[in-house]
C-alpha cells in the first residue's frame, strides 16, 4: 500500500523484480526507498533488459562472482522514469531543475564526487563507484527508485520512453566512437547486430559515412542494412586490413580475432562489448607491428545529454530495436524471450508502471 506523505514522497510498499539466485527470477514487496540528502525519487517506465542482466541471472556476472552483487539482486541498469518527489535539500542543490513530473534517465554509474578520480574529471574511473542494478545502487526494475539528483539527465518531450530507454547503451557507443576519433572518411566495420552493434551501425552511418556489419542472425543483419550499413558478413567473411576503425560490440571472446584480422595498419578498435572469456591466442607482435590501438570503452557517463540530443535530432531511432516491453509480473517471460536467438529485434523491455 502506497500513503502520500505531506512532502509527496511516498510510504509502504512497493513491488520489484528480483534474481533471487541462479536461474530464478521473482517478485519481491519491498519498502519504498524513505528520503535521503540529495536524492529523488522515481517511478520507472520502461527498463531494458541486456546481456548483463542474463549473467547476474546465471550468476555468471563478475559482480556475482566477486561478492557485489549479493542476492536478491533489484536488477535495471537501462531505464526511463518519471520523477514522483524531490527531497527539499536536493531542491536547493544539484537537483534544483528537477520537479515531480519530469522524465528522466538515469545514469548506470555514480560516482563519489571525492577521489582523486573524479577531482580529474573522470568519474567513471571512481574509486567508490556504485552501479545502478550492479552493486551498491538498486535497479530500476521496481515501481519506485531512489536516485541522486546529480545522476539524472532530463528527457526531452519529443523524445520516446522506447528511446530514452536506450540511451544508456548508447552512452558507450557514444564514447568509444570518440575514443577511437570516428571521422568522415573513415571506413567502418562493427560487429555484432545486437542492441549495442546496432546503435554503433547508426551513430557510424552519420559520422562516418561508410560502415559494414559482422554478424550471426538473419534479423539483426538485415536490421543493420536497414539503418545504413553497406554489406553484411558472416563471422570471418569482412575483408582482412580494410577497416580503420573496428567497433566490436559483440562481447563474444572470438570475435576479437576478427576485430584484429580486419584493422588495417594504423587503425583503432573500440571494445565495447564484454568478453566473459578470455581471448586466447592474441598476438600483441601483429598490435605492435601494424600500429593498431585497442580503447576499451568502460561507459559513457559524460555523454548522457549529448545522446538524449541525438535522439532528439533523429539521429538515432528505437525503430526495429525492440522485441517486446512486458509487464512486471512477467519477469520470467521477459528474460526467456531475451535468450531466444530468434526473437524479432535485439531489446527486451519490462513495464513497471503497469498495472
């Protein structure tokens, strides 16, 4: 049961989707996050599911393995909401332009604010990080969720939930095309036709102009050519030493080898997607020799407003990105269908707000 209180933050309980240990998933009734210094509170919307959430489901996730991430686990790291109340002092502060009603996404990660890390101006590399849905921050995957006002981003009106939904996958994307210097000109290969492959095939198509695409489902490859790239290969087809920048969004181990096989002399791969396995068989001799640079891209926690502007713009679309938004309740349903091969479209979402 939900009371208001006089300041608007509601009371009681709330319901959240949970991985209550390997393989299971459940719902939980769990108290609503009470007030805290400088923090908002959020009704979730729309929360994409991905890769990373199957593995805390498997318990394959490095966060479960390392102790982070204890179970039960309020999973949701991808997300857009609606802010229900304001704490007064986040009013006075850093959250002075947000007010209840506003559509937001929030930022995965949050940092401190204090180390020496964040004193450089790179947050992402805090050493008291915490993760939204990962460890140390609850997931969206609830029907309220308790945020720091600085880690929110304001959604434009013309903006979709179904694309505001995406923008924090987009973030990386984002990120790793700048850390690898994607220019006109450039000739372009990503790999992977997932949701993370195929924003990387959108954002390519606009700043560089020529992009192809390495994937494994007949889906996701006609997705890609769909949204601009020039030709579509099988894993181990792309033409060797062509490309100039590699983006490999796949996260599969072996597909780092095709990465490195199709980087010409002088070019820049950015890994983006995460191996769980190690990659073996790597010479480091081939990076040396042919001047290649690898940047493995962590996220992209500067690149929030930039990202809600491209899809502001056009410049990215949600259109073909996802399979299906499922209530709540049907949490198990949602991760099945996001381990079918064959699903339509790469992005699985949950519905929180609904009834």
């Amino acid at each position: 049961m939900t009371l208001p209180t006089t300041t608007g933050w509601p009371t009681g309980t709330m319901r959240a989707a949970a991985v209550a240990a390997p393989h299971v998933s459940k719902i939980l009734d769990l108290p609503i996050p009470a007030p805290a210094p400088g923090e908002v509170l959020v009704q979730p919307l729309r929360v994409g599911l991905c890769g990373t959430d199957l593995e805390l489901l498997h318990g394959t996730a490095s966060y479960v393995r390392d102790g982070r991430a204890p179970y039960p686990l309020v999973f949701g790291h991808e997300w857009v909401g609606r802010v229900v109340a304001v704490a007064p002092d986040a009013e006075r502060g850093t959250g002075a332009r947000l007010r209840a009603g506003d559509r937001v996404v929030g930022h995965t990660m949050i940092s401190c604010g204090d180390c020496r890390a964040c004193h450089r101006g790179r947050r992402n590399e805090c050493a008291a990080l915490r993760e939204v849905g990962l460890y140390g921050q609850q997931g969206a995957a609830a029907q309220y969720l308790r945020m720091p006002a600085r880690a929110l981003s304001v959604v434009p009106e013309d903006v979709q939930d179904a694309e505001a939904m995406l923008v924090e996958p987009a973030v990386t994307v984002l990120e790793g095309l700048e850390r690898v210097r994607c220019a006109p000109g450039d000739r372009v290969l990503v790999i992977g036709t997932g949701t993370i492959g195929l924003l990387a095939v959108q954002l390519t198509a606009r700043m560089a102009g020529a992009v192809d695409v390495v994937g494994v489902e007949d889906n996701g490859l006609a997705t890609a050519r769909r949204m601009g790239a020039r030709h579509a290969f099988l894993p181990g087809e792309a033409p060797a030493g062509h490309y100039d920048v590699v983006v490999e969004a796949s996260g599969a181990a072996p597909a780092f080898h095709d990465a490195l096989r199709c980087t010409g002399v002088g070019g820049r791969i950015a890994a983006v997607g995460v191996a769980t396995e190690p990659v073996d068989g790597v010479h480091i001799g081939e990076l040396v020799l042919r001047g290649v640079t690898v940047h493995g891209i962590r996220h992209g926690l500067d690149q929030y407003d930039r990202v809600l502007k491209l899809f502001q713009d056009k410049a990215l679309t949600a259109e073909g990105m996802i399979a299906d938004v499922l209530p709540l309740e049907r949490v198990s349903d949602a991760f099945a269908l996001l381990q079918d091969a064959g699903r339509t479209a790469p992005k699985v979402a949950l519905d929180p707000s609904a009834p």
